[in-house]
C-alpha cells in the first residue's frame, strides 16, 4: 500500500478507503490510485482484512454429490443468497460417508467460516457441539441432525409419497411397488413412511415385497425391475424415491413391456420431454437451499431464538406415466 500510495501521490488511508470501497474519495484521486494499483500489481489482503472485521467472508455447504443435478441446483441457490450478504461459499462433497462429513466441518470449521450448512451423512453431529458453542451458526438442510438440536430445513417428504400413491390408487393400481434410498438416510425412511400411510389412506394393500431400499445403480434399479415388476404377480405401478432411482429406473424400464405407471419423487431434466412424460413429486430445490442459506445469515447477523424446523411443501405435477391404467 505504501508503493500505491506514492504513486499515487496520496495517503496510505486513501488507499485504504479507494480498495474498501469507501465513500469521499474524488473521483478523481480514486482514479488515480486504482491506475496504481493496476500498474504495481497490488492485491489486498483479505486474510489481515477479515481478521480486523471478525469475519472470514465465507460460508460453507457440506452436501452429498455436487454432480448430482439435485445438488448443484442447491448449491447454486445458496451462492446466490451468499453473494447478496457478500461471502463466498466453500462447498465439499460427503460421498454419504459420515466419516468423510465429519472432516470436512472440522476442515470448515478450522478456517473459521461464518456458518456452516450441513447436508447430513450420519445421525451423530455432537461434534459440531464446540463450534456452535464458539459462535459458528449451523444449518442442516434436506435431513436433519442426529444428538443434537439445531436449525433445519427440509421438504414434505412423508407426504408426498402419499400424494403419490393416492394419485396412483385413483388410477386403479392396486399392486404398487416403491424403490428407494438406502433405509439409513432420512429421505428414503420418510419417503417409505410417507408411501405406507398412503397405502392405507387409499385402500391399497401395502407389500413388503414390492419395496426396495438399496444405493441406485444401474444395476441394483435393474434387478429390482426384474422382481417387482415381471411376472403374473407384478406390480403395476412404481414410486421411485428420488431422481437418480428414477433415472436408472427408466433405462431399466426402456424396453418392458406393457410399461408400468411411475412417478419419481423429486423432478429432473427433460422429465417432460420423455414417453411418456415423467409424473413427479415436485419441489423447488432452490427455495430449500435459499431457505436454509437465509436462515444460516439470520443466524450470523444475531439471531439468537430458539432452533426453526422448516418443511417445504411439496406437490404432484401430473405429465402421463403416473396416469397410465394397470
């Protein structure tokens, strides 16, 4: 700052006030010491910057897969709010490993972010207990914590699976099949609890044969397939319990015959232009990461009331294969 200043033939603390953005500089002088600046090569130090305003300018968002569609969607809702409070986002993949969770919040935590947003791998958070303590604010989202009380935002998940075999049921199914998450995960539980009640809401008798909760693979969704869904005593219709199920559940169906009716929990990309169409269970994936992005800042900026649960409502868009008849 000093090489600026001479230069620029001003003070240090215009430089100062030129590289904050502060106001009552001339346009003139500013122009000057940004010339400067260009010329020498100068870059500020945020490092030294934050640690004079508390603050490290950052947030972190601790998720599953950022390759999965559903998660870039939520990462890219939480920038969004992020940039408007002027922070960065630090984002880092789980791979649905508690133990690889747990690193990264410490690794977070240890940079000193703002806050965290926390997808959750496992059901054991206590450790994040001494960082909430030391005033990092906490926001689980899409899942919530286990052993611990803290903000959380999530999605209808129970239901809308009722909504979906409801929806199903209406249509005349009676043999309806739900292919889902691994149980552990909050989501797929929920969305089976969710599928059960509604089985009993509409007359439909629930089998536990026709349920599969397993990781989506290509070949997992497959051998479901040839389960549930062949033979004199298959299922007519299938609920799949969120986007990837529903991908791998369409190539596996690609050449079944007849076809059955489907609805995915969760939408996708080009889910409306398919043969048939997709039915989904549809929510707004952004509004669930700005909704918990915006709590997390009202957190930072003091907000001391006790910890929120928020359920986002969740709702059936009707496209064609969820209305094919068995």
């Amino acid at each position: 700052m000093n090489d600026v200043a001479r230069l620029a033939r001003v003070s240090i603390k215009t430089v100062s006030r030129v590289v904050n953005d502060e106001p009552a500089v001339h346009p003139e002088t500013a122009a000057r010491v940004l010339a400067a600046i260009e010329q020498l090569g100068f870059r500020r130090n945020l490092g030294a910057r934050n640690l004079r305003r508390g603050s490290t300018g950052t947030i972190s968002l601790i998720m599953e897969d950022v390759g999965n569609p559903f998660y870039s969607e939520l990462n890219r809702a939480v920038e969004k709010v992020a940039t408007s409070f002027g922070r960065h986002v630090l984002t880092g993949s789980s791979g649905e490993d508690c133990a690889r969770e747990r690193e990264l919040t410490l690794e977070f935590g240890a940079r000193r972010v703002d806050g965290m947003l926390v997808v959750p791998a496992g059901d054991q958070h206590g450790y994040l207990l001494a960082e909430m303590r030391a005033g990092t604010p906490v926001v689980f989202l899409d899942r919530p914590p286990g052993d611990l009380e803290a903000d959380t935002v999530l999605v209808d998940n129970f239901g809308g699976t009722a909504e979906a075999v409801a929806h199903l049921a209406h249509h005349g199914h009676r043999r309806i099949a739900f292919l889902g998450d691994r149980p552990d995960i909050f989501t797929a539980a929920e969305r089976l609890r969710g599928f059960r009640h509604g089985c009993l809401r509409a007359g439909v008798p629930f089998d536990e044969n026709l349920v599969r909760l397993r990781t989506p693979t290509a070949d997992s969704v497959a051998d479901a397939v040839d389960r549930l869904l062949r033979g004199p005593e298959r299922a007519t219709a299938v609920v799949a319990g969120n986007n990837r199920v529903a991908v791998h559940l369409l190539r596996a169906l690609a050449h079944l015959v007849p076809r059955p009716a489907m609805i995915s929990f969760d939408d996708f990309e080009l889910a409306d232009l398919l043969d048939p169409p997709v039915t989904v269970i549809a929510h707004q994936v952004s509004r669930l990461g700005e909704a918990a992005a915006e709590l997390l800042f009202a957190r930072i900026h003091g907000d001391d009331s006790a910890p929120r649960k928020v359920v986002l409502p969740v709702h059936l868009v009707p496209r064609g294969s969820g209305e094919v008849a068995p």
